[in-house]
C-alpha cells in the first residue's frame, strides 16, 4: 500500500500537533514495513525532523511554491498524490488538500478537537472562521474521519451533523521514550540542568487559559502546599498574568516555568515528579495525562471532556473550576504512600492502551478497511 501524510506538523511544529504527527507517522513506518509512505512537507524552514526509513519526503520544488507553502500544501498535493499512485492519504491535522476526494484516492481526516467551537473567546474570529472552513470541508471530502476520543467524536456529531458510521474513534499514541525508565544519574543530570528542588508538582502543556494554570496556583494557595510547581510549556500572554497573581501572593508556592523541553528531558522530568496535575478545562485528548501515566508518575486532572477517558481508572479526578478540589487531592496524594503506588501500578497498566504498536495496528485495520 502507498501511504501519503500531511508531514508539515511532524516538520515543523515542535510541540502538539508535531508531536502526534511525528509518533503517527514514526509507529506506522515501523510496524508496517511493507508499505510505502510519503510525508507531504510545505515547510521552507529548517525542519525538526527526519524522515524515517522506508518513507520519502516531498517537498514544493519550484521557487514560488517554496514561498506559498501553505497554498501548495492546500492545492498542489492532490496532483502530486495523483503522479505517486497512492492509495490512501492522511491529514494528521483536521484538513485535506482539495480535490482529493475526486481522485480515487481514500483520505483519512484526523480531528483532534473543536475548541474553538467550544471556546471560542479564545480565538480571534478570523481563526475561528479559517478552521471552521477548513475544518468542515475535510470532514466532507474525506472517507473516513479519525477522532483520537471519544468526545472528539461526540462533537462532530453534535457541531458538524457527521454520520456515526464515518467516524472511527483511535487513541492517539505516546512516545517510546516515556515508557523506558531512565537511570537515577540521568534523571539528575536534568534536575541539575534546571536548577530544580528535591521534590516538586509538574504541569504540562500551553501556558494558556484553557490550562487552568491560574486555577491550579488557587487550589495550592487555599490549601496550604508549599511544594514547589514545576511548568512545562510554551508561554503566552497569559504567562504574564500568572506570574502577576504569584507575584501577589505570598503563600503562592515556588513556580519554575520550562519552555523548549525534549521529549527525552521531559520522561526524566515525569519521574522526578511527585505528580503531574493537569486541571484542564477542555481536551481533545490530554497526552500529558497518558505520557505521566507510561511514565510511572500519578496524575491529577480534570473531570471533564476526554480526560476521564484518558486517564481511566488510574487517575484522581477534580472539577477544574473548583481550586479547593484540586489543592484537596494534591493534600491527599503526597500524603497517601499506598494511594501513590497504587495510581502508579494502575497507570502503567493504562498507559499500554496507548503504545505506538496499538495505535499503528488500529490504523492500519482502518486503511485495509478503506483499501478493500
């Protein structure tokens, strides 16, 4: 089978979207090696990553389509898909290039979510119309829609009117490298490297409202922790707003903020941590709960959208918008050795729904469906 990608994540992006590109792409080309498959890059700068074995990049040749990347990778991959005879193209991330589904060519569209549908005071109205557009058109256009949840898939129905039957719910996969312990030396090494204490709380993901930051600095203020939050993840504007409310407070505890962090520097940070607490508002999916799970860390995270389905029943639970909730199950865990191991134990047991060999058999089950 001749496997085409929208690669431009897996290039480009170094977190999110990247990150579920690069593990998609990466357990396919493993697991199925005697397929072929084409990674579509419109990127014109330095990229991140390197196409694995048995895969081809492709990338825009003539100069002005080097300069009109996002054009060429909206007009252009239908023809060139055409020339490589494929028999299955994948949009990793919620578009497809036009014309696609005139070709004879089965396409898979990946959602991963419709935040800006429901948040959408986060987004500027003139995103939110551009990903409606192109959202929606994929999700017409394609055969078959993959959503990484369950509540992913509740919401194309819901917003979008899509028929059950066209969408197929598969977990997104975590990296390799947070299922491996890592040696105490090393682990050290990275708490050396970032200057951080003996024990500490970890968060992860965008430093953005939807996070809940702000709620989890509230939770640990009215109940008292001192233990030190470590946050991993790319500021913006709202960073400012958190480091003026921790500025204000002064039984806020010590917060270290980290941006720019490897997968790698991130596993020994997972272990390092008494807990990953994730008080999201909303997910998609949630892979810093499925990452600290595999990791061998407990997690705290939020009652709502895909999170329970994620973290199952290895994980503690809180209404996000309620701090008291979230500092009283911090209290809890670091009190709670047995309750610790236990959510440990059950998290690696959980985490193994999500290894790259399950996500890449389900995939592939999916495009033999498409395929025959």
């Amino acid at each position: 089978m001749r496997i085409g990608f929208d690669a431009k994540r897996a290039f480009n992006n170094a977190a999110g979207l990247g990150n579920f590109s690069r593990n998609s792409i990466a357990a396919l080309v493993r697991q199925c090696s005697g397929d072929q498959f084409f990674l579509f890059n419109s990127g014109v700068k330095k990229t991140l990553w390197v196409a694995p074995e048995n895969s081809r990049e492709v990338r825009p040749e003539q100069f002005w389509w080097k300069n009109l990347g996002n054009v060429w990778r909206t007009f252009q991959v239908t023809k060139l898909a055409q020339n490589l005879e494929l028999d299955i193209y994948h949009g990793l991330s919620h578009e497809l290039p036009v014309g696609i589904n005139k070709t004879g060519i089965k396409s898979v569209v990946t959602i991963h979510d419709l935040i800006y549908i429901r948040y959408s005071e986060f987004f500027r109205r003139l995103d939110r119309n551009i990903y409606d557009l192109k959202f929606r058109s994929a999700c017409r256009a394609a055969d078959r829609i993959h959503a990484i949840s369950g509540q992913t898939k509740r919401d194309l129905m819901t917003f979008f009117s899509v028929p059950e039957q066209k969408i197929k719910v598969i977990y997104q996969s975590v990296n390799p490298v947070f299922y491996q312990p890592i040696e105490e030396a090393q682990k050290q090494h990275i708490r050396g490297k970032f200057r951080l204490p003996e024990r500490f709380l970890l968060t992860v993901g965008t430093v953005e409202p939807r996070k809940n930051l702000l709620g989890l600095l509230n939770g640990m203020i009215c109940s008292g922790i001192e233990v030190p939050l470590v946050v991993v993840g790319k500021p913006t504007r709202y960073k400012a707003a958190c480091e003026d409310f921790i500025a204000d407070n002064r039984g806020c505890p010590d917060v270290f903020f980290l941006s720019g962090i490897q997968d790698t520097e991130l596993a020994s940070l997972y272990q390092l941590a008494e807990a990953m607490v994730y008080p999201s508002l909303f997910e998609g999916f949630g892979l810093p709960v499925a990452e600290a799970q595999a990791s061998g860390c407990p997690v705290i995270t939020s009652d709502t959208s895909s999170l329970p389905e994620v973290g199952g029943d290895a994980a503690l639970y809180v209404n996000p918008e309620k701090p008291e909730e979230i500092g009283q199950a911090i209290i809890d865990l670091l009190a709670g050795e047995e309750l610790r191991k236990v959510m440990i134990a059950k998290g690696k047991v959980n985490a193994e729904r999500f290894t790259p060999e399950v996500f890449a058999t389900q995939m592939k089950q999916l495009y033999n469906t498409l395929f025959e």
